[in-house]
C-alpha cells in the first residue's frame, strides 16, 4: 500500500496515527504537494487531495475517513472505535466537521486574493 501525504493536512495525519495503531507495516509513504497536482497523485486521485491510499490492486481509496475505515478492517486488533454507537459517531461528526471547517478557512486565506483596500 502506498499512502500519499503532506506534513501539514490534519487529514493526512489522522490517517497515519490509524495506519500506525492498527499496526500496518505494508505501507510505504509518499510525501508530495497536493496543491501543485503532482502527476504521481493525479493519476490515482484526479482530485489531487490528500491523503490517498492506493492498494496492490491498484485501486484508490480517497477521503480520510474511508481510508481509516478500510485500515481498521483489515486490522487484527480489536480497536478501541465501534463504529455502530451513535455517542462516538455524533462526537466524531463534531471533530471531523470542525477539522473540515477550521482548514477550510485557512486555505480561503491563503489561497484566494483578498481585495485591496484604498
Ligand atoms: N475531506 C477530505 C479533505 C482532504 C483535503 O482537503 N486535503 C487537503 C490537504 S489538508 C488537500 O489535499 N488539498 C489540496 C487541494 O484541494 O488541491 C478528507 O477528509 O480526506
């Protein structure tokens, strides 16, 4: 498995604490920046976003959250999350929604051109 990532995306690292508490060692990471659309990611993820796991089979799997539920499939431990309460389902929305918003926030500030001011 080939994880690709970047050092700043709390995305990226929720996914590598996952890979690391399940224990998963068949995984190799590739550090890139997912902003300059790096062919290597875009010919996996046409939406250049990290974090990207891609299989032995060649196969995609994008979104943070679909990647640790596939990591936490395939690990023999028993884990800590079940996925069926609905107490840790509703607190994980809160968490996740907030990380989706707080980056969401920053990127606008970095990315798009604020209007000058006379
Ligand atoms: N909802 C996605 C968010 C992924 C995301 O926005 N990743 C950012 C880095 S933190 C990214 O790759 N941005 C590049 C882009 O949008 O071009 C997840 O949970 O994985």
């Amino acid at each position: 498995m080939q994880l690709y990532l970047n050092d700043t995306s709390p995305f990226a690292r929720l996914v590598l604490v996952t890979a690391l508490e399940t224990g998963i060692e068949d995984i190799q990471l590739h550090w890139i920046d997912p902003w300059e659309s790096p062919d290597s990611l875009t010919e996996v993820n046409p939406f250049s976003t990290v974090p990207t796991l891609t299989l032995e089979s060649g196969q995609a799997i994008f979104e943070s959250l679909f990647i640790c539920q596939y990591l936490l499939g395939r690990c023999q431990k028993n884990t800590a999350v079940k996925w069926c309460d609905v107490d840790d389902l509703h607190r994980f929305s809160i968490g996740k929604t907030l990380m989706e918003m707080s980056f969401r926030s920053v990127v606008l500030q970095r990315f798009v051109a604020q209007p000058e001011i006379c």
